[in-house]
C-alpha cells in the first residue's frame, strides 16, 4: 500500500472512531466557578467565568469541548471563549449560543503530522479557561 492510500484510510478511521467516542476533554461551567458580572449599561451585563481544563499527558483524543448554559443570555451576542498557559494566551474562539441558551465548542488537542504519521499534542497540561457571555441584568440596582 502506498503512503498516500495509508493515510487516507488511517484518516477515515480516525474520522469514524471520533464519531463513535466522544471527547472526555471538557471545561464545563459549573455553580462552583469563578463568575464575575460587569455592567455594560442599564439592560445588560458582561458575566465572566474562569474554568480550569486539565490535558493530561498521555491524552489519546483527538478533541477538546468547552460548553455551558444560561438561561438569560441575550441574543446575537456570541460567547468568547480564551486559553491561557499560565498568564500566556494560546487560543481564542468566538460560537453562538443556541436556541436553548446552550453553546459548545470544539477543538483539535491533538493531531497526526501528515509528513511523519506520527501523534502531536497541540495542548496539553493545564489551562485556564475564561468565557464571556452577554446576559441581561438580574436587578434594576446595576
């Protein structure tokens, strides 16, 4: 077989074993998280959460999630989401909430080199996690 035709079929392998187990890399909001509020003006409110994602070493999934809820978010306001290495940022992304008021995203961790065939980490260890959402004020008093 050449190299070309293993790639191709190590790729679509890899593509339906990801389909058949999912990613249990997961920064999930909790009660329990660092959330701060900032006003904006009188009818909404920046809502900032710090989450802690741990990659371990010997990771040996292809993917990543950061998602959450909130029940008064404001529309067509997307979330941001960044990666911080200890004080050093790595990544950044920016998805929509969904009409639940749910938003999920998800990333490459690791990856094969195309040249070598070989597994690459592309995070690992630990990583603050900060996400912003827009919601509406919870009292006139803001």
């Amino acid at each position: 077989m050449d190299s070309k035709l293993s790639f191709m079929f190590f790729a679509i392998i890899a593509s339906i074993t990801v389909m058949i187990f999912p990613s249990e890399i997961l920064a999930q909001t909790q009660e329990s998280e660092n959330i701060t509020i900032t006003p904006i003006n009188e009818e909404i409110s920046l809502q900032k959460t710090v989450t802690i994602m741990i990659i371990p070493e010997d990771n040996k999934l292809p993917w990543g999630t950061v998602k959450g809820k909130a029940s008064d978010y404001v529309e067509r306001y997307p979330v941001i989401i960044q990666f911080f290495k200890g004080e050093e940022p790595v990544h950044f992304a920016q998805v929509d909430m969904k009409g639940d008021g749910s938003y999920e995203y998800k990333f490459r961790v690791r990856n094969v080199d195309s040249e070598t065939g070989e597994a690459v980490n592309i995070f690992q260890g630990q990583y603050t996690v900060k996400i912003f959402k827009v919601i509406y004020n919870q009292s006139n008093t803001v």
